[in-house]
C-alpha cells in the first residue's frame, strides 16, 4: 500500500505570516487560504471568506512599516496549526483612527489555523491588542502589583 504524503500545513501557515503578510501580497494569500475562509477574529464590517483575510492583511500594509513576524513556537495536530509569535514594526499610516505616530511595536500573537486540501478554512487568534495601542500611544502600562 502506497500513502502520498499531504501537503505541509505547518509550512503553509508560516509562509502566510513570515512571507505573504509583510508582502500585502494578495494573489499568493488565495493560494494558501480558501475561499470559503472564516476567520473569527476579523473585525466587524470585515468581508466574509478570503476578503476577511486579505482586507485585514491590507489594514496592516497601509497602517505599518517594516513589519515582521517572528514564529517562536508552532503546534501541528491533525488538520491545525497553531503559532505564537511576535509581530512588530513601525506605525506609519492610520491605524483604526489612530493617525501614524512613527512609533515601533512588538507585540506577542497566537492563532490557530484549520487546513483543509492545503489551505486555510478556518482562524482564531489572540492577540495583545491592548499592548498594541499602549506602544503605538505612548502610554505606559500598569505595573502588576
């Protein structure tokens, strides 16, 4: 009996952070993400399937600079990669109302994303978005007492 080995997910995921991302590039996002997509963490207001992706992708171009994502650890289970990983760089553009403040950000990411025949269905994700806007204001966060 001959198995074929599928496509690599963890590989997949990856390219869509560290290569297509900071790229804005849209056409190689539609070959590694599904039509279909549904991402459960887009903004409101965010076109269904491949759009919610690409349209958020997008933000991000206009929004930031020199963007980076640097993948610290990766899970694989079955159909499901997981990532943490930091995303950084500088706010250049309008960030949700936010006018560009020049500022550098890094700040720490976790999805988790279903793959079906070598493309991505389905997302979640927790982000530090409160920790982005703390770095991109200039506001100090409280200290855990």
């Amino acid at each position: 009996m001959t198995t074929t080995a599928g496509p690599d997910i963890t590989s997949i995921a990856r390219r869509v952070l560290e290569d297509i991302f900071p790229a804005d590039d849209e056409a190689a996002l539609a070959e590694v993400v599904s039509a279909d997509f549904v991402n459960h963490e887009a903004p409101s207001g965010t076109p269904p399937g491949l759009g919610s992706v690409a349209g958020f992708m997008h933000l991000l171009a206009r929004a930031f600079s020199d963007q980076q994502w640097t993948i610290h650890h990766t899970v694989t289970d079955a159909d499901t990669v997981v990532l943490y990983c930091t995303h950084s760089g500088r706010h250049t553009g309008d960030f949700f109302g936010l006018a560009a403040t020049g500022r550098t950000f890094s700040y720490r990411q976790m999805h988790m994303i279903r793959m079906q025949d070598g493309k991505g269905v389905e997302h979640w994700a927790v982000r530090d978005d409160a920790g982005l806007m703390r770095q991109l204001t200039g506001q100090v966060a409280d200290r855990p007492r």
